[in-house]
C-alpha cells in the first residue's frame, strides 16, 4: 500500500468529531479488525499499547499497565491498554474472543 493509500485510509477513520485522538487510530491501524483476549501482562521486559505507547510490566510504578487486551501479530504478541480498546474498537472493527 502506497503512502497516499495509507494517509486516505486513515483519514476516512479520523474524520469524525467523536475521535479526541486520532493519532491513537494511525498507530493502530495495522490492527484493523483484530481479535483480543483480555489478560493479565506477563512477559520479558516490558511491552508498550499499539495505540498510545503506555507501558505494560510486572513492576510497580506509576501508570504501569499490569494487564490488557493482547493479540498476535507478524512479530508477536501486541497490546492494548483499556482505555485505548475502548475508544478505538468501533473505529478499528476489534473484537474480544
């Protein structure tokens, strides 16, 4: 897909005044129409939200996801914090298992 093709696909899904975010929806794009399961984070290092770059980890600081809405992708698993499933799973067409 070209860059024009990508930029217009991503501005049919941004256009909208109900999207406070869109650079949320650019970042995650790649998972449209994925399948999650919600679980808790248990891992290597750390992993971070497709959407939003929060942190998911097993230590404790501030505003570390501990669990998360997880798929698998070409390079693994990938994730999502809740409040970036919630907002984008209508525009993005995700589905739980």
């Amino acid at each position: 897909m070209s860059e024009a093709d990508r930029a217009e696909r991503v501005e049919t899904i941004m256009v909208s005044p109900d999207n406070p975010k869109p650079w949320r929806i650019e970042n995650a794009l790649h998972l449209k129409g994925a399948r999650f399961q919600f679980r808790s984070w248990v891992g290597r290092d750390h992993d971070h939200c497709v959407g939003c770059w929060a942190k998911f980890a097993e230590f404790d600081r501030p505003n570390i996801q501990h669990e998360g809405y997880a798929t698998r992708g070409r390079i693994g698993e990938l994730w999502v914090c809740r409040e970036c499933f919630d907002d984008l799973k209508d525009d993005l067409g995700w589905k739980l298992d």
